[in-house]
C-alpha cells in the first residue's frame, strides 16, 4: 500500500549513490538534488563520505534514520540492506532499481518474493524492483532523462515499463504536456498498477489533484480492482487514458521477457477499459495527443470546425474524423456567406473553412469569433495554422492564447511549424498550452475519446428476461455445444429475436415446414459445429424440387442428425459473440457478420453487463460504422434494435455463467428489424 512516507519523504537514502552520472546511482542522486528535495538527503558508499556534496556513510549502522529507501545496488545485496532498514532505521517506502529479480528467473522470484514481503510485515511499502523510480511535488527519484517539468495540473503517470515512461516524456514534452506524479513500478512486486490507481482514487481532491491519469500497463493482475478505481475516478471528475500493451502472441513474448508479465487476452482488455470509460490508445504518440486534447475543455458533441489557411493538413484531417465517427458539417446559407465574406478572394467556407495562405491574424480572429459564438451546431474547432512566410507567428499565437481561453467551445491548435518557429512556440507551450504537431494523430484522439463511453453502472438490464425460464434450461442441459431447440428456447427467454424455424427429419416434414413459412428457404445441417466447412447450408432455395435435392445431399453428410429449415431473410449480416475469460468474465464482440468476422475481423468488445451506452459506444468504434449506418446509397440497419439485443444477450450470460462460448452468426439486419438466424452455444461447467 502506498503510504505518505513513499510520496512525501522527510529524508531520503540513495543507497549505492554515486559521483558517476552514468550509473543509476549517481543519476538518481543528481535528480533528487536538482528537483530541490527539501527534506534530508542521505548517501550510502563504501567508498566515500562526500558524494555530489551530499553526505555520505560507509556503513548502515552509521545512517540516521531515513523515510525512504532508493537502492540502486546489486540485487544480491538488496535482501540484507533491506533488512536493516526496515529493522533498524525504521525505513517505511522503498524504491529497488535494481534488475535480477523474478524478471531473470526463479531465483530472482523467489529472493524478490522474501524482500516484499519483509518490506509488507513491517508496514511498508515498495516500489519495483526493475523499475527507474518515482516522481512526485517532493522529489524526483528517477535515474533517467529527460526529467518533465513539475505541475500539479499536470498528468498522473504510471508505466510497468522505466524504458517506455521516459519515452512518453519525450513524446510529451515537444507538445507542452506537463506531469504530476510518475510511478513506474516494474516487477511490481508488492505495488502494481492497480495499487497506483487504488491511491490516485483514495486520495483525489478535486482542488489539488490532477485530473488525468496516464497508464502503460503490460499484465492486468486485478481486472476488478482496475475497473473499481479507475471508474471511481472518471466519476470524480477524471479523464484516463492507457496503453495496454503485449495483447499480440508475440507482444505477449516481449511483455513476458520484460518484466516477467502475462498478456491479458485483447478482447478483454479492450471490454474492460470501455466499461471503466478508459480511452485506450496503441501507442505513445497516441497517448501524449489524447492527454493533450484532456487539458482543453470538453467536446460535448461530434460537430466540428476545422480552420486552415492550408488545403492538404484540412483535408487528411477531415478524413481522420469522419472515419472515426465524428462530423464536418458542410457550411451554408448565411453562415457561409458571413464566413466567406471575411476572407480574401480564393477562400472557401464550406468546412472546411479555408482562409488559404494568404489569410491574415485579423481574419483568424474574426473567424474564430463567429464560430464560437454564432453557430451553435459546431461543438468544437482545430485551427491549422503553420508558417509561411507571411505571417508573424508570434502575433498568430498570442492570438490562439487568447481564444483558447474565451471560447465557450474547445479549440484544438494545430502548430505544425515545430521548427521554423520554435522559439514563437516555445512562448506559446510556456503559457501553459499544449499543440498538436499532426493532424491525423490529433483526429484519432478525438475520435477515440468521442467513442469512449462514460464509466458504466453496474446494472443488468432485466425488461422481458426470464431468468428463471433460463437457469432452468441451463440446468437440464448437457456440456458441451448445444442443439437447436434449446439455443431457441434460451434466446426467446431473453426475448432475443430469432427466424421462424423447424427442425425436420422427413420429407413430410420438410415439406410440411415450406408449406408453412413459404419460400424462399434456408436448410442447414444439425449436428455438426462449423456447418458451412462440411457443406451443409444452403441459401435462397425458392422451389420444391430443390430443397428436395439439397435435403437428400445433407442427410448424406456424416455426424449430420437432422435438418434445420428456416425462413430466408434479407439484408445486412451482423455479428454478436461472447467468450467467458478467467478474471474478466464474460467479453461480448459485435461486428459484421458472416465471413466478414474472420476475413475482416472487425470486432468491438465490451464486459458483462453491458449498458444501452456500452453497446452504442461499440457499434460506432466499429471500421465497418459507414456500413451499418448506411453508405453511398445504401440503407442502414437499425442501431438501437442491434444494441438493444447485445445488451440482452450480455444480461442472458450474467445469470448463464456456464455458458462459455456464444455465437449469433449471422443476424440479418436491416432498419425495420434485427433477427438471429444462426447461432452456437457451448456450456461448460466447473468441476
């Protein structure tokens, strides 16, 4: 548990400090003392009594007491320094830089095991090892560089990776990111980053605290302790963004080489961090320019205003966010004509609102004016703006500043001019504002955090599910993967919709069942598991001698026990699976359906129960959205009907906990209704 000694120390021991700034223990000592640590500051040496001026003891035995222990020694000699502090010098926070431990195998396990635990039995708490420190407003304990600026409105940052929170500074920094707290816990032997954000939540004052959280994390150890906290926090007024990396079989081989860490499977990660109203990002790129777009004001909608005086970045961008869901509504009537009627001949005020290179500070500012406070269908504005030649750019960001700052709507700059007017946007950062040096990156990060859901609340969602009819069909079903009547019976219990069916073993049967549904028909084979592999589906079957045939040719088929008939439905194929993983519970996908799940693999996930908001938000952060929405002519099908059932089907698997792997493949959609017309159910139970 992290306790106040670990954040802010009265004293601190460098054991191993250094004059060598190339070793650990000599950076370390370096940044400590050029963060201006107000407390006492210790050093212990074998070999020295002064080190960078600080005082310096050859023997532990001759160490005053100390809050906080960084140990930036070998790890054979970690056990027994530890030992004496935490027995004599009444030591209560540690940071272990050192390598060596469970990262380099069972040896290390096991010594970094005997360690912790010393360090929990007295009350204690430890960082790492494996790690390169902390940083909080009293010290900054890292060895590395670069060492962020200090601002308590700034970011809250934990990383499982040192390596990977330095390269998050060097990403941050060039935008204007400023941070807060970094805590890079490494083997995270006894605090993980679940602890970091159990911390960050119990200590949150909405006065004093930042408001953004960052993560990089590699292995998920408490999926409900993460979720607990960091939902926690969003409530409180957060915003959180992460990387989950090592989701891939190889990343999963480099996470485990790195730290001793197991990926967490992908899909559930991805449910997880949508349910806990997380934006997860792939990279540090991606991670710094969402952190970025947290520092302005909120976007409350999807409509935006992009201003430019240059075509190409306007047009990469309108692309960027149209393809994550958001809008650039087209500019007309009076609107256009008072926008256009500002700039010079050439201009366009369609939106985007191209003011060309010729444009002027003064027209920047009229524009933006207008905008913000005349039209109340944009949600939030980007300015591209970049040196040309014909401008002053320190003129053009003293305005940006201003702006930023009297707009009721957000305004995202975008300053791609990171050289030819560095010392203007060194000014401009120095302010206390952040840039965004490229436009698509920036439009992802909208679009991400656009299709970030607010934390869910825990509530199933109960309308015309009867969970008695379903735990008593559960109960009398067999392991394994289920027949036809009984996936039928389970779905009409969660008032799933489903095609008219009949599962036929005669002729007269099968005849019988046309005569009733009338054609076109679908048959399809009963008994084995993937039906299209072994030819046993065929579609649009209008007339009596062909269903004939094809009925015959699948009695033919082997492990084939009967034949299903159904009504041919038409229009879009869709998707819902669920999957039950240890830890998470059961991960519910959607996408389109078909072959388009594995060809595509176009898939959201969320966590069960799920919300009406959870399943839109997956449904829109889908690649295929355009489709599903309707595109070039073509109709979409009915988003709140699709939603509606991925939110049953997440409540039938709350109280169908042995219900393991789920496949409703395909639904036929289309804007009148959503209908099931194939589906797997495999139940397994625990021994």
């Amino acid at each position: 548990m992290i306790n106040d000694k670990l954040i802010n120390p009265g004293s601190i021991v460098v054991v191993g400090g250094s004059d060598d700034l190339f070793k650990p223990g000599g950076k370390i000592l370096r940044n400590i003392i050029d963060g201006q640590f107000k407390g006492s500051l210790y050093v212990v040496n074998p070999n020295q009594d002064i080190v960078q001026g600080v005082k310096s003891y050859r023997d532990l035995n001759e160490l005053p007491t100390a809050d906080l222990a960084i140990l930036a020694i070998s790890s054979k000699y970690c056990m027994q320094v530890v030992d004496k502090l935490v027995k004599e010098k009444n030591t209560k926070a540690f940071i272990i830089i050192s390598a060596g431990f469970s990262e380099s195998g069972e040896e290390g396990k096991k010594l970094e095991k005997e360690i912790a635990e010393l360090i929990r039995s007295s009350g204690g708490c430890l960082i790492g090892p494996n790690c390169i420190g902390v940083i909080t407003p009293a010290y900054s304990g890292i060895f590395t560089t670069p060492v962020p600026r200090l601002d308590r409105k700034g970011c809250d940052l934990v990383s499982g990776s040192g390596a990977t929170a330095v390269f998050i500074f060097e990403s941050a920094i060039p935008k204007g990111v400023n941070f807060s707290s970094v805590f890079s816990v490494g083997n995270s032997a006894e605090t993980g980053v679940e602890d970091v954000l159990e911390y960050w939540d119990y200590t949150y004052d909405p006065e004093t605290s930042s408001s953004i959280k960052l993560i990089y994390v590699e292995s998920i150890r408490n999926p409900d302790k993460l979720l607990f906290h960091a939902s926690s926090l969003i409530r409180k007024g957060c915003r959180i963004a992460a990387i989950k990396a090592g989701t891939s079989e190889a990343g999963s081989r480099a996470a485990s080489s790195h730290t001793g860490a197991l990926a967490s499977s992908d899909s559930a990660v991805e449910a997880l961090f949508r349910k806990a109203g997380i934006v997860r990002c792939s990279g540090r790129e991606e991670l710094t320019t969402v952190a970025s777009v947290f520092f302005h004001k909120n976007l409350k909608g999807r409509n935006i205003a992009i201003i430019t005086h240059a075509g190409g970045p306007a047009v990469m961008l309108t692309d960027a966010l149209s393809a994550g869901g958001m809008n650039i509504p087209k500019i007309t009537g009076e609107h256009h004509d008072n926008l256009l009627a500002m700039m010079n001949p050439g201009a366009s005020a369609i939106n985007p609102i191209d003011m060309i290179a010729t444009a002027t500070s003064e027209q920047l500012d009229k524009i933006i004016d207008y905008v913000d406070k005349k039209m109340p269908e944009i949600d939030g504005m980007t300015v591209i703006f970049g040196s040309n030649g014909l401008n002053d750019m320190a003129v053009i960001y003293d305005l940006l500043h201003r702006k930023i700052k009297e707009c009721d709507k957000p305004l995202f700059p975008i300053l791609p001019s990171v050289s030819s007017s560095h010392t203007e946007l060194d000014y401009f950062l120095a302010k206390g504002h952040v840039n965004f040096p490229d436009e698509v990156v920036l439009g992802r990060a909208l679009t991400k955090i656009s299709n970030t859901p607010y934390p869910a609340a825990d509530k199933i969602f109960l309308e015309n599910i009867d969970v008695p009819l379903i735990r008593s069909i559960i109960e009398t079903c067999p392991d394994g993967y289920q027949e036809p009547d009984v996936i039928q019976h389970l779905l009409k219990a969660a008032s799933i919709p489903t095609v008219e069916e009949m599962i036929v073993a005669s002729r007269k049967e099968l005849f019988s069942a046309a005569e009733k549904m009338g054609f076109p028909l679908a048959l399809k084979v009963v008994g084995p598991v993937h039906k299209s592999d072994v030819g046993g589906v065929t579609l649009n079957i209008r007339n009596r001698t062909h269903l004939e045939a094809e009925f015959s040719r699948m009695r033919e088929i082997p492990q084939v026990k009967s034949v299903l008939v159904q009504k041919m439905l038409t229009g879009t194929e869709l998707f819902i699976g669920a999957k039950y993983e240890p830890k998470f519970g059961h991960v519910i996908l959607c996408g389109l359906g078909g072959i388009f799940v594995e060809v595509l693999g176009d898939v959201s996930s969320g966590l069960a129960p799920l919300t009406f908001r959870e399943a839109e938000s997956m449904i829109r952060s889908l690649k295929s959205y355009r489709i599903i929405r309707g595109t070039r002519g073509k109709p979409g099908i009915n988003q709140q009907k699709f939603a509606e059932i991925i939110v049953r089907l997440s409540s039938l698997l709350r109280f169908a906990t042995e219900i393991k792997e789920m496949d409703l493949n395909p639904l036929i959609g289309s804007m009148e209704a959503i209908t099931a017309v194939d589906a797997r159910i495999r139940i397994e139970r625990s021994s």
